[in-house]
C-alpha cells in the first residue's frame, strides 16, 4: 500500500475543504492518487448532499451585494436548518459569493423547474424555426431544440450557471459542496437585482 503523506492530505484538503480524516481515507482509498481522490470525495459530497435535499431548510439569512458605482445591487435569501449554522463563516462566505455571482450574471431563475411552461414553449418555437432557416433537416430540430434549451438554463437559472470564479462548476455544484462539508441542507429561496442603466 502507498505511504500516504500529509502534504497529500493537505493539499487534497485545500482542494475539496473536507476534513482532514477523510482526506485521508480517500488517499488511502485511492493508492495516494489524488485526482482519483478529489472525485471520490466529491462523489461522496453529492451522495451526502442528496440525503439531506428532503430536509427542512427554515433558517438563513438575507445577503447583499452592493457594486462599487453603487449602480447595482443584489438581495439574496440563502436557507439553511439550523440559525448555527447560518452564522457560520462558511454560510456567511457562500452567500456573499452567492450575490456577487448575481450581480455578474443576472440570472432570471432559480433553477429549471422555476421557467414556466409558456417561455419555454415559445423558446423552443423560436430554436426549431432558426434551426429550419439555418437548413438543418426536420427531424434533427427535437435534439437541436433539446440541446439549445439546456444552453438557455446554463445561461438564465442560477443553479445552471458557471460560477463567476470559477468557470469549471456550476453554482449547483458549490451549493453541494457546501451541503456536503457543513452537513446540512441549503436552498437558494429567492433573489433580487437591481440596476441603474446609464
């Protein structure tokens, strides 16, 4: 078995922000491959993160983010189980991220199932009818619709939406992370942004 050393585990450690303990386990696991860790361990996360998404989130706390011009401003609602855990450093970091994020990609949604059915009916209209234009054959258009929808999500549900920092995960993805390191469930409930055109 590999000597697992603890410059493996620390730097595995600043890689997912999981315990020390686990890190560990996942080394060994995982023969001290440590990219073979990093997907264990994020695995795990969403296992655990799972588990948690049917429990009560009634706590939080409401963030801001005020941009420097003082031009755009974003109020999020970020949910967890319990009032410790909202006063937390991590939450209170997420959700400051959180409203940063808003106010560079303003989003519309929250997540997918929040567009009604009448917007995406009319985008999917809207993709077929350019798909037929640019001469793609007919019965193509339900893939290409299909596949341009999920591109809509990407670009106007914040869950869907690739992290302003960090273009490789999704906001979806930081809030498992999160579910997963602190132990309990955390919803996005709502959101506003606000701007001053010039």
């Amino acid at each position: 078995m590999a000597e697992i050393t603890a410059g493996q585990v620390s730097e595995l450690r600043s890689r997912t922000s999981v315990g020390m303990m686990d890190c560990k386990k996942a080394l060994v696991e995982c023969c001290g491959d440590i990219e073979k860790a990093v997907d264990l361990l994020r695995e795990k996360g969403l296992a655990k993160a799972a588990k948690k998404a049917d429990r009560v989130a009634s706590q939080g706390a409401i963030f801001s983010y005020i941009h420097n011009t003082s031009k755009l401003g974003v109020l999020v609602e970020l949910n967890c189980e319990t009032d410790f855990v909202a006063r937390t450093d991590e939450f209170q970091k997420l959700g400051n991220e959180i409203a940063l994020h808003i106010a560079a990609s303003n989003p519309t949604y929250i997540k997918p199932e929040d567009v009604p059915a009448e917007v995406i009916a009319r985008e999917t209209e809207v993709i077929k009818a350019q798909a037929l234009e640019e001469g793609k054959p007919e019965k193509m258009l339900d893939k290409i619709a299909e596949g341009r929808i999920n591109k809509f999500y990407e670009e106007n549900c914040l869950l869907e939406q690739k992290y302003v920092r960090n273009p490789d995960v999704k906001i979806k993805d930081i809030l498992i992370e999160n579910i997963a390191k602190i132990g309990e469930n955390m919803q996005i409930n709502r959101f506003a942004r606000f701007s001053i055109e010039a």
